[in-house]
C-alpha cells in the first residue's frame, strides 16, 4: 500500500509539471492576446520590452514547477517549514535570512523595474509615477528648462492640440521669448488635464497663459451601461489609476503604487482584466465595446466634463494664468473613412475609434456647450467655428487636414495676442 507521503509527492511533481507546462505555453498566449488585434505593427521583441513582468513571472514558474518535478521528495521531507510556529521555535535564523533575502529580492527587482522604465522613457532614475502616466510631465521640463521669469505657456488637450503645439509656431507669437509648454496628448480628456494641473500647481509650477482644448475624446466614457458608467470615469482602468495617483482616491494602493515594481504589476494586471480573455472586468480607453456603443446616446460625460473645466478655470484663476478655451471644432458630417483608423460600418450605423457617430457628434456638441456656458469665466475663441464650414477641412471626425493646421494656429496665436498683457505685468505676477 501507497503511504500518503508518497502520494503527497507524487501529488507535487504533478503539480509540478503542471506548472511547468502552464508557464511554458502561458507566456506566449498572454503576450499574444495583449497584442494581437491592438498592436498588430508591434513586433515581439518590444512587446516582451514592455512587458518584462510576464517574461519574469514565466521564468520563475519554470523553476518552481522544475524544482516541483525534481525534488518532491526533498519538498515533503522538509514539510516542517510550512509551520509559522515551528520555524519560529526551531528555526530563526533561517528565517530571518528567508526574510532578509525576499526583502533583498524585492530590492532587486525593484531597481530592475525603474531602471527599465528609465531607459524605456529616457528618465532619470529617480522618476515619480506621475511621470510613468502622463510623460509629458518630465519630458517637456527636460526639453526646455522651465522659469518663473520667463513668459510660459501651457497647452492641455488631446491629439489635435499636440499636434499644432509640435510646429512650434506658437512661440513666435509675440515679440518677446515665449516658452511653450505641450502637456496635451493623444486620446487625453478633460480628466486628463485636470490631474495634470493637479501636479504641475503643487509642484509649484506658474503659467502666464493656458490653452484649453478639448471636446471630442471623453465621448468615449459613455459607451458603457448606466450601472456600469462612473463620472470619474473610473469604469476604465487608465482613469482608475490616475484617480488613485492624482485625485487621492484609495490611499494605501496609491502608496504602493510609488514602488515602479509595483505599479508594473498593477499596470500589468489592469491591461490583462481590459482583455475579453481574462474578463474584460475594465474598459480599455482606445478600445470601446461594440455590445455598448448604445448607451452612448445618453450624453453622462458632459456633466464629467463641466466639473474638470471648472476645477482648471479654478486653478488658473489661483495662479493669475490667462486661460483660452475654443471651441472645438469637428467635422460636422463625421463620415470620413481613413485606412490608419478603425472606422467601419456597424450595421447601418457608422462607427468609429470614439463610438457610433451620431453619438460621437452628440456628446461633442453638448461639451461645447458647456465651453458656450462658462465662456465669460475665460477667453473664448470661438473663431474654430468657421473651420466646421467645410467638411473637407477634416481627415477624420477632429483632426484638420495639413493646409487647414495653419489656419488653426492662427486662431489660437490671435487669442493669445488679443489677451496679451505687457511683459513688465507678466513678470511680475510669476516672477515671484
């Protein structure tokens, strides 16, 4: 008759080799379903760049389970060690070194991770989480030192606005050095902007004038369920961690999250709960669901919207900055096919990367009539109105087609000159 230790080890290398077989085959499905459909450009040798965690985590699972397979007996024999109370009476030492070592583990791992996100974003070593999400943040300060002396300028949108910021055009707007700060990024919302604010103002960082520029990209938030929708927007995974890093929510997490070990792992994990594989428990921000484009046609992002402008209205106001806001032009058709973009046919209703159009066109439409609302609590430009006349001044639902980039700098450098304060006033309000 078979003892029951020795079924206890057999039990093991089964394990064992389940674990062995699981990491093995595991790894490579994972990486390809982060990235097959989404990242198709992406070759594997960056995916496993980006994601080192699911190489580690693989690795370690080859080890355990070979070490499972090849020394069950050695497992069963010192099975005294799975006993707090035993190793504790017999066997201190031993654990503290255990404790030590997983401590020196977790170190190690821990510099591994930041170095790799520094050569990863070109950061120092030292870099906050902030600037893992929003690049921005450092990457504009390392291209231009920032001064309080000196006339700055701070741009906060999505892809539109960063495009124009890139042609450095603004900069020439008057007769006197500007520095041009170019916070706005792709897919960014209002949210966005705001936690960005957030940072910058306890930072200590001042702007003489900020240009606000957004409409389109938060009409992505309602493509969920009313019972599923958030008006922080936390129905998303990216803004779940933002409002747990800029806006305070969930404390303790947020602590941990200053350990670039563990926001890897918690950025791992969000991105693997956005996929339909592992549960789609969140939503991905480029990504909607197409069983919820529906619930778009209930516009819940313009209240979202009305309360991040009047908490930056709020914060220009605190540090004397001159905010512009336009009004956001977009293609008023929205029927705009172009091959770089996942723009097809849903039925007889037209989708694209927002959501269905006649949805994407409503929720842009009452965002800009929150801009009209608010408009005398900051410079209104509404001269992006005229752009909307035609709709080959579009390449896609927002975007301008390049000769029409040109008329749209202009607008904003008019209102930057038709606010312009004298140097001298300027310089004195920030120059401290």
């Amino acid at each position: 008759m078979i003892s029951p230790l020795r079924w206890l080890e057999w039990l093991i290398r089964i394990f064992g080799a389940g674990l062995v077989c699981a990491a093995a085959a595991g790894t490579p499905f994972v990486l390809w379903k982060l990235y097959t459909g989404r990242h198709a450009e992406t070759p594997i040798r960056a995916a496993i760049q980006e994601q080192p965690l699911i190489l580690f985590v693989g690795v370690c699972a080859l080890g355990v389970g070979a070490a499972a397979v090849l020394k069950a007996r050695a497992i069963v024999a010192g099975r005294r060690w799975l006993n707090p109370a035993w190793l504790l009476r017999h066997r201190r030492r031993e654990l503290a070194l255990l404790v030590a070592s997983s401590l020196a583990c977790f170190g190690l791992l821990e510099v591994a991770s930041r170095a790799l996100f520094a050569r990863q974003y070109g950061f120092p070593f030292r870099h906050s989480v902030e600037e893992l999400i929003y690049p921005p943040l450092r990457e504009q300060f390392q291209a231009q030192p920032y001064s309080k002396d000196s006339v700055n300028i701070l741009l906060l949108g999505g892809s539109v606005l960063w495009g124009a910021g890139n042609q450095h055009r603004l900069e020439h707007t008057f007769d006197y050095p500007l520095h041009v700060y170019n916070m706005a990024q792709t897919g960014h919302s209002s949210l966005d902007s705001l936690n960005k604010c957030l940072w910058l103002s306890r930072r200590g960082y001042t702007f003489d004038y900020v240009i606000f520029y957004h409409g389109i990209n938060e009409t992505r938030a309602n493509n969920a369920p009313p019972d599923v929708f958030s008006e922080d927007y936390d129905h998303y995974s990216f803004y779940r961690l933002t409002n747990t890093v800029f806006q305070g929510q969930r404390p303790v997490q947020a602590v941990l999250l200053r350990s670039s070990l563990c926001f890897r792992i918690y950025r791992l994990w969000a991105t693997l709960r956005e996929t339909r594989t592992f549960g789609r428990r969140y939503l991905h921000i480029a990504f909607p669901r197409e069983d919820w484009l529906k619930y778009a046609a209930d516009v819940r992002s313009a209240d979202s919207f009305r309360r991040n402008l009047e908490r930056i209205i709020a914060l220009a106001d605190e540090q004397g900055s001159t905010l512009i806001v336009p009004f956001f032009a977009y293609n008023p058709v929205m029927d705009k096919w172009v091959a770089s973009r996942a723009f097809r046919e849903e039925g007889k209703k037209r989708m694209t990367e927002w959501g269905l159009t006649e949805y994407v066109r409503k929720g842009t439409q009452e965002h800009n009539a929150v801009i009209v609302s608010l408009r005398d609590r900051f410079v209104y430009a509404d001269d992006t109105k005229r752009l909307m006349d035609d709709e080959a001044n579009f390449v896609d639902d927002c975007h301008f087609a390049p000769e029409i980039q040109d008329a749209f700098l202009e607008i904003l450098m008019a209102a930057l000159r038709r606010v312009e304060r004298p140097h001298e006033e300027v310089g004195a309000t920030h120059g401290g």
